[in-house]
C-alpha cells in the first residue's frame, strides 16, 4: 500500500485483507464472460438459474412495496418476524428464547458481527476451527487473540473437545459452523454434547472467579440442508444449561437459496438483547421492511418451509450424487473427498502435486481452472495455510449437467498430464 494511504488509515485498516474467495470469484467470472468453459465450483451462493427462493417470498415482498411498506422498520426487527422465528426456533431445534431474543439483521453478518462486538475486548482470545469461513479475518477486525483449533480429515475438519480443552482457559468466544463451510461436515450429538459440557465446566469455575465467562456462538446458516441420515444437532438440544452461554446465527440466505435478499437473525437469551438491538441500530444494519414483512408471512406456514426444504435437499443431493460420482472416477490419480453431511460443499483431496509437477495449492488452483475449467476454492481461503492439497467445492451456481461435464474435462486432463 502506497505509504501516503496507510498514513491517513487506522491500524486496523492497514491490516484488512480482502477475502480470498471474492477475489477468486472475480476472475472466474471474468473467464465465464470472456466464453470459456468454467464450472463456477467457488463462491457459496445460489444461482438463481438453478435455486429459485419460494414464490410465496418473493410475492409476497412485491404486495408488500405495493402497499407502501418503504419506511424504517424497528432496529431489533418488526414484531410480526421476531414472534414467527421464535415459533420456528421451537419448532426446529427446541430453542425458546421468545420473541425478544430474536434480533433481526441484514444477513447473517451483521449480527456475528455483532455477536463479537459484543463479548471481546481487545486482546481477548477468539477460538474457531480451521478450515472455518471468515474467522481469521473477525479476528483481525475485532483485536483478538487469534485462537485456531485445527481439523483434520480424521475429524472431519471439525474442532473437537479436547482440541478445545488445550486453549480452556484463554477462550471468550468460541465459534462453531454445523453444517461446516468450507466442509460441508456437521456435528455430532455426541460431539456437541462434550463441547458444551466442557464449555458449562469451564463457566462454573469461573463464576467464583469472576472471570468472565466463555460465550458459544453457533453459526448453522445451513442448518436445513441435511444429507439422508444425517442429524442437525443443537447445542441446548444436547445441553440445556449452555442456553445462557449460546448465541445462534440463521438467516434465509442460505436456507431460502436467497443470498441477495439480505435477512439474518441472533437467537439469544432475552436479557442480553438490548445492546445488540443499539449496535444493529447504529450500523443501520436492518433488512428492507418488504423483506421481514414477506418472511414473517413465510415463517408462519411451517408446512411450507418444510416441504420447501425436502426439495432443496433433493436438489442438493442430485448435484452431489454427481459430483462424487465423477471424483471416485479419479481415485487412481489421487483424488478423494470427505463424505458430505450438509450443506453445498464438499471437502475435496487433489493430491495431484507430482502428477502436475507443482508443489503449492496455488499451483493446482490454477491448473484445475486452466486446463479443466474447474474453479475451486484452496482451503488456505479458509484459515488452513498447509499446501496439502484440500479445497472446497461449491454446488451452489451449478446444473447436473454443469458437473458431469466439468468432471469429464478434469477427467480428460488428469489422463493428459498422468500419461494416460
């Protein structure tokens, strides 16, 4: 950065890096306009083209601006949404925190922003697993000690308890993702359990203390997408007495297919609302009231939502079906994955460092895009720094057909470069 720029920026805009995953976005997108042939396996949204949100939504948003609904609404959300997410949380996971522990947002980053705003100080330990979306970069943001818990295959790149209790005492916020992105992997009932467990036991002795306690936030943005057999687990379904401890991220963006429509929510004890509702109203950071107005319809008819998910789940499971059918194609060149539990992604192994003549994921990033039209995202994008060959896969923006073709070029190249 030219120096008479960082002179005028703070510290902590000096040290912003710009997310890896847009930037790869960007110049795949470039490609697809310039007519090349690129499955786009990178960014977590939904193409449209291929993800439709519910009609009864986007109705219901248009009757909704149709009747003049284009004033502010209120900062925590209006009343209306609060109460059917309420009812929905119960529903779903068996969490009640009533209507006045569900504070509204624009996405569900607004409010795990303000989730991290809300518990560290500088210089307070964040703890998030790795690979993990975003986390290293809310550590930046938020002055913290960075606290990585690293994964591994083994674990299905998921932090585990006793990863967890090494790092015990200098933890104040620990962050989970279940459905995992980039992994596309999820918690267990008994996994979670002895999270919890662990987190209670730590908060119980820092009571007499005075120490300030640990503070669970649980992102499950893709908390209904679900592989057949596959449990989505909550942390107060497999411990009640985390419930004061436990704040929870959803939103529709993942949920409803509908990531540019902008609305998330905090699930929260009640007691604790009141500043997040001044910190959401400071950052103007509130949904269109169209948008609430036409959820709080959507979030009333449970049926709907239900029957809305198992098509979504089918669809998922189309793409994925084809997707690992087209990699364990690929085994004999040193391709493999992490089963998928949830989510659109897939954890991918390309141990194809020798067939290529490479050493970086960097490397095979750019042979993938340029010889197979295949654009991945490196877990590096992700807080793993290792070149061991691990990327995500999105399905997101993709067809059926989209997959089985850019299999069949990765397949065609794999043979090229192996001799084959």
């Amino acid at each position: 950065m030219d120096d008479s720029i960082s002179w005028r920026l703070s510290e902590m805009a000096n040290g912003m890096e710009r997310s890896r995953i847009l930037s790869i976005a960007a110049s795949v997108r470039a490609m697809i306009a310039e007519g090349k042939s690129v499955a786009p396996f990178t960014v977590g949204d939904f193409s449209p083209a291929q993800f439709d949100v519910p009609s009864y939504l986007t109705d219901a948003i248009i009757e909704s601006v149709n009747d003049g609904d284009t004033n502010y609404p209120p900062a925590a959300g209006l009343p209306e949404l609060r109460e059917a997410l309420s009812d929905w949380m119960i529903h779903r996971y068996d969490l009640d925190v009533g209507s006045d522990g569900i504070i509204v947002g624009s996405g569900a980053r607004p409010v795990l922003y303000a989730s991290f705003r809300l518990f560290l100080e500088p210089g307070d330990g964040l703890a998030h697993g790795v690979p993990a979306w975003n986390n290293h970069y809310y550590v930046h943001l938020n002055d913290a000690i960075d606290i990585p818990l690293m994964g591994t295959p083994e674990s299905r790149f998921l932090p585990t308890a006793e990863s967890i209790s090494h790092h015990i005492e200098d933890i104040r916020v620990l962050i989970l993702n279940s459905p995992l992105n980039p992994t596309g992997t999820c918690f267990t009932r008994g996994e979670l359990q002895r999270i919890c467990e662990l987190i209670v036991k730590e908060n119980t002795a820092r009571k007499s203390t005075g120490k300030k306690p640990i503070i669970l936030v649980y992102d499950q943005v893709y908390s209904t997408m679900t592989a057949e057999g596959v449990e989505h687990v909550h942390p107060v379904q497999v411990c009640p007495e985390i419930f004061d401890y436990t704040i929870t991220l959803d939103a529709i963006s993942k949920s409803l297919t509908g990531t540019g429509l902008r609305l998330g929510w905090m699930a929260l004890p009640p007691s604790l609302a009141a500043p997040v509702i001044a910190l959401i109203g400071h950052m103007g950071a509130w949904p269109a009231r169209p948008i609430q107005k036409a959820a709080a319809k959507l979030y009333s008819k449970t049926s709907m939502l239900e029957d809305f998910f198992d098509d979504l789940d089918l669809r998922i499971y189309k793409r994925m079906s084809a997707l690992k059918n087209g990699l364990d194609n690929l085994n004999r060149y040193g391709v493999s994955y992490v089963e998928p539990e949830g989510g659109i992604y897939l954890s991918t192994h390309f141990d194809i460092f020798d067939i290529i003549g490479c050493e970086t994921n960097e490397e095979i990033r750019v042979w993938l895009l340029e010889e197979a039209g295949v654009a991945v995202v490196p877990f590096q994008a992700f807080g793993l720094e290792q070149d061991s060959g691990w990327f995500r896969i999105s399905i997101g923006a993709v067809s059926v057909d989209d997959i089985v073709q850019a299999m069949d070029r990765l397949a065609q190249a794999l043979r090229n470069a192996y001799g084959s």
